[in-house]
C-alpha cells in the first residue's frame, strides 16, 4: 500500500512535470525559428562552408602544398568561425533556453546533449584532421608561416566553444571521450588553452 502510494505520488508529480514540458518546448520551438537559432543550425551553416575546404587540405600533395595554396584556405575557414562567434554569443545574450539551444538544425526536434557533442565532434575532427595534415606534409619553412594562422583558427573555435560549453549543461561530458584523435593536433599547435577547455 506504502509502496504503491509512493509510486502514485511520483508519478503524478512527474506527469505534472511532463504536462508543464510539453507546451513549453512547442513555444520554444516556434520562437526559435522566427528569432534565433540553435548550436547545431550554428555548427552546419559554418561546417558546409568549411567542409569541402578541410576536404581540400585534407588531398594536399607535395605539388600544391604551398604557401600559396594555403594560406587563403585558412583564411576562408576563418571567416565562417567568426560568423559562428558572432552566433553563439548572439545566443548568450539572447539567453535563449536549454530546448532552443538544442534543437536541430533544421529545429524539427530537440537533440540529446550526446548528440549534439556528436555532432560537434565530427565538425573539430574534420577540421583538426586536415590542419594536421598541412603540419605534417610542409617543410619547416613553411610550417613556420603556417603555424600562426593555424594557432588563430585554432583560437576561434576555442572562443566558440567556450561559450557553447558554458550554454549546455553536461555537454563537455559527452563531448570529451569523442576528441581523443585531435589531441595531436592541438598539442603541436599549442593550444594548450583548448586541451584544457575540453578536458583532453
Ligand atoms: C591538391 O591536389 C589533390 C590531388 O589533385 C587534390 O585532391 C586536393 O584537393 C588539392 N588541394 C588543394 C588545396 O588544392
């Protein structure tokens, strides 16, 4: 009896709970589209614009790893980072809720934290991936040139994830155990300050 009265009480507290949930995510969602956006909308619009130049890295051969070759796709690749600087802070003012933050790109749905780290994982993978193969495939001269411009990118997604972190409880959580194949990278940068942002 004890039990189930128990029970009966949790429950209702949490259909309660339930019931109040619901009508405020539907709110939420309508605001998100006519206002703002959410992380995921912020990461894809920068990642379609910086995917196919990582791609582009990512082929370098020793015929066109040049200066000249680089140093303009690393400044292209900046652009849309600041853009998404921009954003999330755009949001962090805003302070836009929990539900907003995570809907999906599309805003069809509310993404779990864990996907949303997946999401982001696979966008600095990318990245880090083909900024390691520009160090590891130019000669020291170049490295040399390179490496600040690189360290600058580097810095910007710092700045943007410092804010995301801050905006979505338990997504450094999820986000860290996904990021152990950049650590490399990162660390021949010298972005100490981003290893330690992100725990690795
Ligand atoms: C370098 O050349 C390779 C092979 O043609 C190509 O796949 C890659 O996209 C090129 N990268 C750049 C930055 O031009």
């Amino acid at each position: 009896m004890r039990f189930f009265s128990t029970v009966s009480i949790v429950c209702t507290a949490a259909l309660a709970a339930f019931s109040v949930a619901v009508p405020v995510a539907e709110e939420s969602k309508v605001v998100a589209r006519q206002s703002t956006t959410s992380i995921a909308a912020i990461f894809s619009t920068a990642f379609t614009e910086i995917a196919p130049l990582a791609q582009s890295l990512l082929y370098l051969n020793s015929d066109n790893a040049t200066q000249a070759t680089i140093t303009p796709i690393i400044s292209q690749i900046s652009a849309p980072l600041n853009n998404a600087l921009t954003s999330v802070n755009g949001l962090k003012s805003q302070g836009v809720s929990q539900n907003e933050l995570l809907l999906s790109e599309d805003g069809s749905e509310i993404l779990s934290v864990g996907a949303l780290a997946a999401l982001i994982a696979a966008d600095l993978i990318l990245l880090f991936k083909a900024i390691g193969v520009v160090l590891a495939i130019v000669g020291a001269d170049l490295l040399a040139i390179l490496i600040p411009l690189l360290y600058a990118v580097g810095i910007l997604v710092y700045k943007i994830l410092f804010v995301v972190l801050g905006l979505v409880a338990g997504l450094l959580f999820a986000l860290t155990p996904l990021l152990g194949s950049i650590v490399g990278v990162l660390d021949t940068l010298g972005l100490t300050v981003l290893l330690l942002l992100l725990a690795l």
